[in-house]
C-alpha cells in the first residue's frame, strides 16, 4: 500500500513538473513590444523623421506591419522579433530626425 501511494505522489510530481515546462514553453503574445514599436514610430514622425530619416521611419513601419500580420496569424516569437526590429529602426529614424538641426 505504501509504495502505491508513493507511484501515487511521484506520479502527480512529475505531471506537475510537466505542465510547468509546458507552461513556460508557452509563447505569449508580444503586447509589450508591439506597443513599444508603436511609440517608437510616433514618437519619430512627430520629429519629423519623415523628412530626415525616411528610410529608416518605412523600415519601421515596414515590420510593425510584419509583426502585426505575424500576430494575427498567432506566430507570437516572429511578431516579438518583427516587433523589436520595428522599434529599432523607428529609434535610428528618431536618432537622425533629433541629431540634424531645425531648418527653420
């Protein structure tokens, strides 16, 4: 009787265990870093990027459209890649538009 309950108790242990990993192993949606790129890019077109760095401000805009298509489609690591990839190429195009002086 004793070791039944102790297969018993090493049984559920390790069924614990397994959804942990499972729960971890998990990918959530990547709400953080979308908003992120998404300030980003305001925050460069209201510093006039558009004129200064408009490569780097459609680069931007570019993968915030590949991350948000990624979300949809619930391919939540690739939408988080996309999504800091807009963010950085948004802070380059904010960088430039803040570095060259106002032209007025």
């Amino acid at each position: 009787m004793a070791a039944a309950r102790a297969l018993t108790i090493d049984l559920r242990r390790i069924a614990l265990v397994a959804m942990l990993l499972l729960a971890v192993g998990c990918v959530s949606p990547p709400v953080q870093e979308m908003s992120n790129a998404r300030q980003a890019i305001t925050a460069a077109q209201e510093a006039g990027a558009a004129e200064t760095a408009p490569v780097a401000l459609e680069q931007a805009q570019k993968w915030l459209r590949q991350a948000e298509k990624r979300l949809q489609e619930k391919q939540f690591r690739e939408a988080r890649r996309s999504a800091v990839a807009a963010k950085l190429r948004a802070l380059e195009a904010l960088q430039t538009a803040d570095e060259l002086p106002d032209s007025q």
